[in-house]
C-alpha cells in the first residue's frame, strides 16, 4: 500500500532521516519506535505530505506522493502527538468543523460524527466543550477527529500520552477494533513498549536519522538470543558501583533507573559472581539478581544504547 524508498531530510549539513526504505502493506499496524530526536516525527512529516523530502520519494498503490500527494491525502488520517482542538467548541462542534475542512456536509457529516462520539465513548458528551474533558477523553476526540473521513491509512503520532490507564486501554482496545473490523492500515509510535508488542505486526526502530532494525516482534528479540538481560537491584545504588559494571569489558549496554541497573552480557558469561564482588567492593548491599528473557526494550537498548524514553 505505502514504500517509502531512500527517503531523506537533510538540513544544511544535518540528516534529520536518511535513505529511509520502508513497506506498509493493506491492513497492517506497523509500529516505528525511536528516542526523542531519532527522526521519527520528521519520517512521519513526509510520509504525511506535510514536508517535502531533500532525497527519495513516496509511493502509495504504486504511483508518487512527490509528483501527486491528493491521493493519498484524501484517504490518510493523522492523530498528531499535541492534541488539535478547540477548547472553546463543544466535542460535535469541533467534529462539525473538522468535517467541514474534509469537505463533508449534510446527512453524510451529521451520520459521521454520530458514529464517531459512539467509537470513542463521547456520545453522551457531545455537548460538552472540550477545556471540561479530561486528558484522556481528549486523546479520543483527536482520534475522532482523524476518523471521520472513514481514511484507509491512520497515522496515529504517541496517541496514550499522559493519560490515564482506563483511557489508554480504550484507546488502544479501539486501535486494535478498527484494524480488525474495518482493515484500517496503521502507522504506529509509541513511547511504550508493551503497547507496540500488543498493537503491531511488524516494526521498525530508528536511532540518529537511521532504520537500524526491521521485523515482527519475535524477528526483532531474536537479536538478542545469544545474550543474557539481567536486572539487578539494590537498597541504594552509588556511582562508584554503577562506573564498575560500566567499565567491565562483558558488559554490553548498561542502563540505570531508580535503584535498578539493567545490563546486557553474552550468555556464555556468568556474571553473577562478579556483580556481587564489585556490589560487596563499593558497598552496596543488592536486593535482587534476576535473569529475564529479552524484551523489546532489552533489544532497543542493545541497539540504540539507550532506553526508549533518554
């Protein structure tokens, strides 16, 4: 349905994306996964005609985006990372307005954004203005807002940010409805791990302008199957603990969060000898050791030497 072949933004000197080569097939959610500033909001850009790229081109059914971008834009929707509403305008109201820009009227709108409050649980608000809705029914409204035009292809930009847990699983429990019923084809970024491994089909990882890894899920883990993920614990990490593990040649990726540290080690490596000896050396007493089998996360950190969120 949608490639995208050798595709680039470069400003002046700087690759913002580079010789980016993609597939999205009908009826597929895909996930793109990247820290903050690996170029995914600048790949989402393009493949939404939003900006032109320096190099490469998009194809969708075969024919150029470059050339031609009406078609494609009649049939994508794109629920952006900011929420586009006005706080002013009742929930219909800004569905009428949104309609109306998507050169929709009469019966045909009115039937429309009916069917819409419904999917996202919004009928019952409809007369509401959006400042009175909570973050969460926020989220939705925006999703609504992409969905009147009944598109072939959403483009849906980190959906579940800063909502609530009852919110994000309608959200996502609808994002898997729509592609089920209605064989809606979906570009998916999410600053979450566990719902890219719920949602996705296949997903892409981008890191410095780059597609660094392709794949289903399984595809993806089995980078790491030659290697361990441990998570170590402790009442109180120091620096002095953390800058051993760090400088230890069998160590592969090393991440800190709270008190935990997250490392990644060759399998043939048993290590859980050295790691109470540098813990006993620096003084620090560990709670837990735990081995786990890798995650997507675990191989997003061996790739990009970063969790998801730095």
């Amino acid at each position: 349905m949608l490639e995208l072949m050798n595709l680039s933004k470069r400003y002046k000197q700087f690759y913002a994306v580079k010789n980016m080569n993609m597939y999205i097939e009908k009826g597929e959610i895909v996930g793109l996964l990247g820290p903050n500033g690996a170029g995914k909001s600048t790949a989402i850009s393009m493949l939404s005609t939003l900006i032109d790229p320096t190099e490469g081109d998009v194809f969708f059914k075969k024919k150029s985006v470059l050339k031609n971008p009406t078609p494609l834009r009649k049939v994508t929707g794109v629920v952006p990372q900011e929420i586009a509403l006005y706080q002013d305008l009742t929930a219909e109201e800004n569905l009428y307005f949104f309609g109306r820009i998507y050169q929709m009227s009469g019966s045909n709108l009115k039937q429309k954004i009916d069917e819409v409050l419904k999917l996202i649980g919004l009928a019952d608000r409809r007369k509401d203005v959006v400042k009175k809705f909570s973050g969460g029914m926020r989220r939705r409204l925006n999703i609504g807002v992409a969905l009147l035009h009944d598109p072939e292809f959403l483009i849906m930009d980190e959906p579940t940010v800063g909502i609530d847990p009852q919110s994000r699983n309608y959200i996502l429990e609808t994002v898997k409805r729509l592609n089920e019923e209605k064989g809606l084809t979906i570009l998916y970024t999410s600053h979450y791990m566990e719902e890219v491994e719920y949602l996705c089909d296949r997903i892409y990882i981008m890191d410095r302008g780059n597609l660094i890894a392709v794949g289903t899920k399984d595809e993806i883990k089995e980078i790491l199957s030659s290697e361990h993920t441990i998570y170590i614990e402790a009442e109180i990490l120091n620096k002095t603990f953390i800058k051993a593990l760090d400088d230890e040649p069998t160590i592969k990726e090393l991440v800190t969060k709270n008190e935990t540290v997250t490392i990644i080690v060759p399998k043939e490596i048993n290590v859980f000898q050295l790691i109470t000896k540098l813990a006993s050396e620096a003084k620090v007493e560990l709670k837990s050791v735990n081995v786990k089998t890798p995650t997507l996360e675990d191989v997003f950190l061996h790739l990009t030497g970063r969790a998801l969120r730095d």
